[in-house]
C-alpha cells in the first residue's frame, strides 16, 4: 500500500484520491493529517476535524484511529 501511495505522490499534474481501510497508512510519514478523510454513510470529515486535539508530526495517527479519538 505505501509503494502504490509512494507511486502515486511521484505523478505530475495529477490529482489523485484514494481509498483505504489500511489503517497502516495512517502515518505523518506517508502525508499530513490535513489530507487524510474518514468517510461515512453520512459524511466526509478531515482528519484534523474530527478530532478536538491539534494533530502534530509526532502524532500515531493509526493509535489514535484505532483508539476512537476520530469517532467525534
């Protein structure tokens, strides 16, 4: 998953969405957690919305998901 995501970064004049339910991708590492999105049945929040705490590099994105911290 990160290769293809690593692939994906690397293009040019592109825009590119992907979905997951890899929660291994959820890492500052791959990219900030101002692009990451959980959707729903209902809606699509940002990352950084879901949550009332500010989301910094050193962060476990994939912790905190598993956790709860994004169910608002």
């Amino acid at each position: 998953s990160e290769t293809i995501v690593s692939i994906l970064e690397k293009m040019t004049d592109t825009q590119v969405i992907l979905t997951s339910h890899n929660t291994n991708l959820l890492t500052n590492r791959i990219m900030r957690p101002d692009c990451f999105y959980i959707l729903t049945k209902d809606k699509l929040t940002s990352l950084v919305n879901a949550t009332n705490r500010e989301l910094r590099e050193g962060h476990n994105l994939e912790k905190l998901y598993m956790s709860g911290e994004f169910n608002g």
